[in-house]
C-alpha cells in the first residue's frame, strides 16, 4: 500500500495502478512507431485506465502509458500531497494564517524540510548502462522527424550559481533518432525562448563553454508535475517536487558532471555546444505538426537505467490530451496565487481547446471608475498589459477579459463567457493590438518563428446588444457560403475557393469581404464573424470552433472588420469584427492518423482483445 509519503518510483505507482484496477496491461507485441501512441490517445480519449505494454517490438524495455490520462487518476496519484501542497500555498498567499489557524498548518514545516534534495553517494538510476538506440523509439505521428522522448525530465544548472538551488528541471522535447543526428551521440533539444534552461544555455555562451545537460525518464510521478509547473523564478522544481512527492528528491553526486535523480528510470547524459542541427517535424499541442527548424543538439556521454527500468511516454497533439489533466491541476494548486501576482486579477484560464497559448480568458476588477454609470475598460487594460509579462501567460496571441463587477460566469463555461463578452464590447473602443511582437514557438499564424502580434479585447459595463442565434436574411458576396451560428452573436462563414481546394487567396481577401458589407447591413448584428475552409467542421462543436479560429489567425494580419477605421493609431470598427481563420499558405499541415495503424488497433479492441470494452 502507498499512503503518506507518496510515491517514490514510476514502478510503485504503476503496481499501486494496478492493484486498483486503474491500469492495463498489453502483453501482445506493439509496436512503437505510431501504434503504442494510437493506443494512447484512444484510451486517453475514452477517458481509459493506464496502459502498460510489457512486450514492445524492437526494444527490451517496457513502456507505460496514461498515467495521468484522468483529472480523478491524477488526483489519486497525488492525494496524500496536494493538501500539504496547497497549504504551502496559502502560505504564500496569506503568512499570517499560520498564527489563526496553527493546528491546520502544523504540517507544514516537515513539508518545508522535504523541499531540499538530499545528496547520496549512489543510486539505482546509474546501475546499468545502454545505448540510445536500444530505448523505445517512440513515434507518435506519420511525418515526425524520427522518435522522441515526451515526458522527458530536462536538468540543467546555472553555471554561475552551480548548484540544486539555481537549477531548472523542465519537460523540452528530445528527438531520439532522424534527421543529420548521428546514431547513439546526438540527440535534438528543442526548447522554447522563455524556459529556465534558456537562461543556462545563454550564460554558458556567454563563458564560451558548452552546458552540461542531464535527461531523466520515468522516477517519481511529482518529477513530471514538477516539470511543468509555472513556479516563480528562484523555487527549483527539485524542491516543488520535494514537496508533492512527500521526500526529499534523492540526488546522486556526481564528481563528474550534474547530479543524477537517483530513482530515475533513465538518465541520458551530455553536453550542448555552440552549434546546431534540425529538429523536428513534431506533432504538437496545437494540433499541427512543429516543422524542422535548427535547435541546439545534446553531444551523449553515457546513457544509464535502473533494473527493471519502465519507460513512461504520452502522446502530444490536439487537444484534449493527457497535458489537459496537468494544466487543470496547475490550476487547482496555483489558482490563489494569482491576485497576489496581479493586482485586482481574479481569475486567468488558458483555454486547452484552443491550444492552449493562443487564447486566454481573464477575469479582474475595474475600479477605476465605479461613480461613472458610462464605464470603459481602464484598469482591465493595466492588468492585460501585465497577464501578457508573465512567463508562459506571455505566448498567448489573443486575451478577452471583462470586470468581475458585471458579474461574468465562470471562466470555465467558455460560451457563457464568450456571450458575456460579445454583449458589452465596442468594437470602436475595445479591441486593442500588439504588433511585430513574439508568439508561441510552436505557432505558425504568425510571420515567422516566435513572431507574431496579439490583440487584447476588454469588456465592462451594461449589456450593449442583444445577440442572434439565426441568421436571418444575409446576402453574401462572391465566394462565401453556408453560414452558420456556432455561439450566439458568432457567425461562421466558408470561403468557397479554399474548401473546393482551389489555390489559398491572396490577404486582400479579408479586406474584399469587410468593404462588402456597409454598416446599416444585417451581417453586423453578429459582432463576430469568422471565415473558415470547411463551414460544417468548425461549427460542429464548440472545440472545433474555438481551434480553428485561435490557431489559424494572427490577430494584426487576419482580423478585419465592418465600418473599420484607424484614429490616433488605433484601429477600431462600427459593424462586425471578422477574423480570416481559414488555413494559409505558411501555416503547418494539421495532424491525421494513420489508417492502417488505426485498424490495428481496433483489433485490440474486439472481444478478447486487451482493450475491449475500453475503447
């Protein structure tokens, strides 16, 4: 049995799994180019139990999956702990609650004392050593560029502060296998501009030496949370992980090079020079594939694994996917901190549908002017400006925030909160750009990598407008059709020459479509209108819609409007705003399973099978 102290390896978690029927094993031969990812995103998507694949075609090394493919698996995994977690929390946000309420936090202190690694002299994760090729060679998606590590456990150390105390531990893609890497000494790692091993790497450049780097598999579940955590600069993960895990982080000393996680499955070890080599394609949680672009490649010096070592992988792609249930436990642990970074904020949701950094969604006061029957957005804006400072808040190309006095729903009813929004926002007034600005890595709206524009929308005040949900009388020009109401005041349109799959327009297109309409015309009772490729695919759900619309448009090149003018450098609209969200030229191709793979797998799922009755 597990109770107080958590989880101190992959392998106890997954008998802890198993013994409670919350996992499966596969004992048939799978094969882990494409297929084990198949498997993980259908059980994962039927909201299935862990999967653990004890015979993997190529490689002696199992592979478990899913682990937290549930909000309720993954709260179990870390039951004992997110009290004590959240208590930390409320400590930061409240000091003084430790003197009101002493018998609630008399735990805390030995919480403290597990948030500081503890220094060994050896450790299974160094007992045996292997080769890259003899790992699972894990392909998730037809045009990746070869096979990746996806819960990889990335450590590095700030040259000039060596030392657990400065260190990054963050979860950056690393290909395994495929393009210029030579076999067995060189593995991709892609990490995006904003992360904590960036700062590393920038300060070994700047000493002319190359950054030592250690890549860790598998170990205790809290490792992986850790990883992802949006946690303050100066708290190492090591120490959050400490924490959640319910032990002190055990570290093997290591005369030469970094210390290596002791309970590791895997530890790859090595160091970045100054010089590059392309990394990728790679399906990502935009749900298109990141193409091949030159990312810092690691030199390998050993490759080391524990006896019966598991390899733990997940599948990335469009969400939801298993990285759905980390960022929704992100935000019951960090949720109360955010008023006492942000000033007057309530409230931020990233929306998973979206891809997650492209929109976000705010609540936050607007005080500025309580006497003032005539509001307007003010404080909202201040508060915008700072969302959009704040680590990963920083990628999001799109921010609608509106004041908690108008009494919005939740955050989480994204329609609701959409229809609060379009019931108070001027188009005139409301909508305001960033340009020539960075975007997400992984983003390919924008003009080029990391770059890209954002645009802030503020709403305050009564309700404006009543909105349709029919659409009435509505001619169309040229080359539009099959309108249809996906929210009310929301209008999506097709562009009939891209879904008849005629050559992409060119931008005028947007401009044609806005200078057809004049203000007075019906089309501007919707306040937004959105044009796609395929009308029937974006309105069928919410989730479709909200994807294509915030991953294919980058707000200063694809958002136009009705009555549009620019006074004093801002740009405003008396009718509609319309985005351009059909597919362009530059963006990446989305991502489509395999067929014959697919098949495969729904043989598992027939009578008999390991999956019946799960998918």
């Amino acid at each position: 049995m597990f109770f107080s102290m958590g989880y101190r390896t992959l392998q106890s978690a997954i008998d802890d799994l198993a013994a409670t029927r919350q996992l499966v094993r596969i004992e048939q031969e799978i094969d882990p180019h494409l297929e084990a990812a198949e498997i993980q995103r259908r059980v994962c998507a039927a909201q299935g139990p862990a999967v653990f694949f004890g015979r993997v075609k190529g490689c002696r090394f199992p592979m478990v999956c899913n682990l937290f493919g549930t909000v309720e698996r993954a709260r179990y995994l870390f039951r004992d702990r997110l009290d004590a977690v959240r208590k930390l929390i409320e400590l930061k946000v409240d000091p003084a609650a430790a003197a009101r309420h002493p018998l609630r936090y008399a735990t805390t202190l030995s919480t403290l004392g597990q948030m500081r690694p503890k220094l060994v002299s050896r450790g299974p994760a160094m007992m045996n050593k292997t080769t890259i090729d003899a790992l699972p060679q894990l392909q998730s998606w037809p045009k990746d560029g070869g096979a990746f590590i996806t819960l990889p456990l990335v450590y590095t150390e700030d040259m000039n502060q060596p030392g657990w105390r400065r260190s990054n531990l963050g979860m950056y893609r690393v290909q395994l296998s495929g393009n210029q890497y030579e076999p067995n000494r060189e593995v991709g790692l892609h990490y995006q501009i904003h992360r904590g091993i960036g700062v590393h790497h920038a300060a070994a450049i700047r000493r002319g030496e190359s950054l030592q780097v250690n890549v860790f598999v598998g170990g205790a579940p809290a490792m992986s949370l850790a990883a992802v955590m949006p946690l303050p600069e100066g708290l190492p993960e090591l120490s959050f992980a400490g924490a959640l895990a319910g032990h002190r982080i055990p570290l093997i000393r290591n005369p030469m090079g970094l210390p290596i996680y002791a309970e590791a499955d895997f530890c790859i070890t090595g160091i970045v020079a100054g010089y590059q080599k392309p990394e990728g394609p790679f399906g990502d949680h935009l749900g298109y594939y990141s193409l091949a672009h030159e990312f810092p490649l690691l030199r390998v010096e050993k490759v080391f694994h524990r006896p019966g070592a598991v390899w733990p992988f997940t599948v990335v792609g469009r969400p939801p996917q298993e990285d759905t249930v980390f960022g929704q436990l992100i935000h019951e642990i960090t949720g109360p901190v955010i008023p006492t970074v942000i000033p007057g904020l309530h409230a931020v949701h990233a929306v998973d549908a979206a891809g997650v950094h492209p929109l976000l969604l705010a609540i936050g006061s607007e005080r500025y002017t309580p006497y003032n029957e005539r509001r307007r957005p003010m404080e909202l804006l201040t508060m915008a400006n700072a969302i959009l400072g704040q680590g990963q808040l920083s990628l999001a190309k799109y921010l609608l925030i509106v004041a908690r006095e108008d009494d919005p729903p939740d955050l989480h009813d994204i329609a609701a909160f959409l229809r609060h929004l379009l019931e108070r926002v001027d188009p005139e007034r409301d909508l305001h750009f960033q340009t020539c600005t960075t975007i997400d890595t992984l983003d390919y709206s924008g003009s080029g990598l990391n770059e890209g524009s954002k645009l802030v929308t503020a709403a305050v005040g009564s309700k404006r407008r009543d909105l349709p949900t029919e659409i009435g009388e509505l001619s169309l020009p040229a080359g539009f059709r099959n309108p249809s109401v996906v929210l009310p005041g929301v209008l999506v349109i097709e562009s009939r020459n891209r879904s008849a799959g005629g050559p992409p327009a060119a931008r005028g297109e947007l401009r044609q479509f806005c200078q057809a309409f004049r203000p007075t015309d019906a089309i501007n009772r919707f306040p937004l209108v959105v044009l796609v490729d395929d009308c029937e695919f974006a309105a069928h759900s919410l989730n479709n819609f909200l994807w294509v619309t915030f991953t294919r448009s980058n707000p200063a090149t694809d958002i136009d409007g009705i009555g549009s003018f620019v006074r004093d450098k801002h740009w405003g609209c008396t009718g509609s705003v319309v985005i351009d969200a059909c597919i362009k030229p530059h963006h990446a191709p989305p991502l489509v399973e395999d067929s014959a793979v697919a098949r495969r797998v729904d043989k598992l799922a027939e009578r008999g099978g390991p999956l019946h009755g799960i998918i």
